[in-house]
C-alpha cells in the first residue's frame, strides 16, 4: 500500500490506517476474537498506522492493539493514541501531572516505553491557545514518554491555531463528501507547515458505505442512536452533523458517480486520498471483510476532475445548507 510521511513525525504511514473506536465502545459489542481478526486483516492488508484513544472503551482499544502487536513481535505499525476525554472537560485538566499520568496509563495499556504520537483528544477550544499545555508535551518528548503529539480538532478554527504551534506534528479532523469545509484553508495551511493531516469519519458513521436506508436501525449502546442530537459528545461526530435522511439523499446522488467495480465505500476513501496534504484516512471496522475493502480503496486510480466536481456539487445543494460554517 502507498505509505506517507505524516507530517512532523517523520514516519511513514498507509494512506488507509485503522480507527479502533469500534474495537473499544459506542458501536455495539465487539468480541475479543472478532477484535483480534479487524487487527490481523488491517495488518496483513498493508495497513501500518493504528489510531485509538484512551477513553475508547476505557482503555480496552488500546490494550487490543498492545496485546496484538506484542504478541505478533510487529514494530512497523505507528499508533496514534489520544488523552484528555476521560475527565469532564474544562480547560485546567491539561497540566502535566495529568498528561503524565494519561499517557503512562496508554504506554502500560499499549506495551511501549515511548508512545509514537499522542494527540489531545478534541479538548476545550482555549485549549489551543494555551502555551503550558504544549510545553507540558514538549516535556513528555523530553523525557521519552512520548515521540511526538499532535491535536484531534473539532472545528476548522481549532485546526489552524494547532498548526501554527512548531511542535504540533499532526492534526486529525473530519473530511468526507459530507464535510468539505476543511478543504479551503486547513489543509493547505497544513501543507506549508508540514504538519501531518489525519482523517476520520471518512463514511460519515457509515453513511458513505451506501449499506444504509430509512429502515436501518442500530443498537442502543451505538453512538448513531444515542448521539443523534448531540448530547453525548459533539454532533458532528455521528454522521458528520448531517441529518440521516439528508444524509441518504446525497448517497443516493453520489451513487451513480462510483466507479466500475469500486463500492461506494471505496469511492468516498479515494475522494479523501486524493485531497492534497493528506496523510491517513482512518475508517472503523468491524469485520475483516470491511478491513480489506477499505484498504483496496488504495489501489484505485484517482478520481477523473469531473467526479470531483460532481461531489462538489451534490454537497453545496444538499449539505452545506445544513452545516453551514459550524465546522
């Protein structure tokens, strides 16, 4: 699989990685042994970067990926991590003591010495104007707790004020044909930094796999039932903030843009590979079936200009109405 730099970090990564929230919580139940075959499939299908979080599952993500690296002796696969949602959030929670504590518990939980990026994990907005925090990270690098660390943002605002920081190696954010706006400014202020840009939500919650109608239901403990409205976490984190039947609508209309013998899947991973200043996309899995689809998404041709503009198009009739410039 073509491999990148992400950003700051000077390592290489596949342009398709892995996001474990599903391996932790807020997707339903996932199994140890159906855990266990995501991570063997991703891995054997070139996938080389892992992204998790301390609060997915509380921990039980991250102590899959450790669990499984360790035992397969694998050290080629970059994991990303995050830190920060397990307290109520105010903006005082980021001082070192706590940062310290918080990636001590994902090296335990991840079988390392030096965590390879940790990510603040969509923190409070002062939370990126402040010069302690970064200076608490700069001191986990210096006491080898930690390789680099970077920021998951929420807001377009949140992503541009990271990457004028010098230490700030990556930025992950959500970007998919439901959520262009990052596309304008954020990515090639990114670009020019030379800071990392990693993707998630990249079907939208699942909408993008086309799998989804009216009918569809999903269980109680899945974040698509329960944070419809918001009042768990941000928004725009289930189907990217965009209303489920607006959302089938634009699937619908993006349907007959797939190409020959791609899923609409892999339409919409291609779509977010071929944004200049990309580094990773990270869909969830929770199958290996979906793991090796998503990574053939690599090996399709980028798409022609006028699919592009037809993406475009179908997003400034049916989404952007919606979003506006919330994100």
């Amino acid at each position: 699989m073509e491999q990148r730099i992400l950003g700051r970090t000077g390592r290489p990564v596949s342009v398709i990685g892995l996001g474990t929230w599903q391996l932790g919580a807020d997707w339903g139940d996932v199994r140890e042994e159906e855990a266990r075959a995501v991570l063997e499939a991703a891995y054997e299908g070139g996938v080389r970067f892992f992204d998790t979080a301390d609060v997915y599952g509380d921990g039980l993500s991250e102590r899959r990926i450790g669990s499984f690296l360790h035992e397969r002796g694998i050290d080629d696969v970059v994991v990303a991590t995050k830190a920060g949602r397990r307290m109520p959030q105010t903006p005082q929670i980021y001082s070192l003591d706590n940062l310290r504590a918080w990636t001590d518990r994902s090296r335990a939980h991840l079988r390392v010495q030096t965590l390879d990026l940790v990510q603040l994990h969509c923190p409070p907005t002062a939370v990126y104007g402040t010069d302690a925090v970064f200076d608490a990270l700069d001191t986990l690098v210096e006491e080898g707790r930690i390789a680099r660390y970077g920021v998951s943002v929420e807001t377009r605002a949140e992503a541009l004020t990271a990457i004028a920081r010098p230490n700030v190696a990556s930025v992950q954010l959500i970007l998919n044909m439901m959520r262009l706006g990052p596309l304008a400014e954020v990515l090639p202020a990114a670009r020019a930094a030379g800071v990392g840009i990693i993707v998630r939500v990249p079907l939208a919650s699942g909408l993008l796999s086309g799998r989804y109608d009216e009918n569809t239901t999903f269980a109680a403990n899945d974040h698509r039932t329960f944070n419809r409205d918001g009042s768990a976490f941000d928004v725009g984190e289930t189907f990217s903030g965009v209303d489920f039947a607006t959302g089938l609508e634009a699937v619908r209309r993006l349907a007959p843009l797939v190409p020959d013998g791609a899923t609409m899947a892999q339409f919409a991973l291609r779509w977010i590979i071929d944004q200049p200043g990309v580094s990773t996309v990270i869909p969830g899995a929770r199958t290996p079936e979906q793991v090796r689809t998503n990574a053939a998404a690599a090996d399709l041709a980028p798409l022609p200009a006028e699919t592009v503009a037809a993406v475009e198009a179908v997003y400034r009739e049916l989404i952007a109405p919606q979003l506006g410039d919330r994100w």
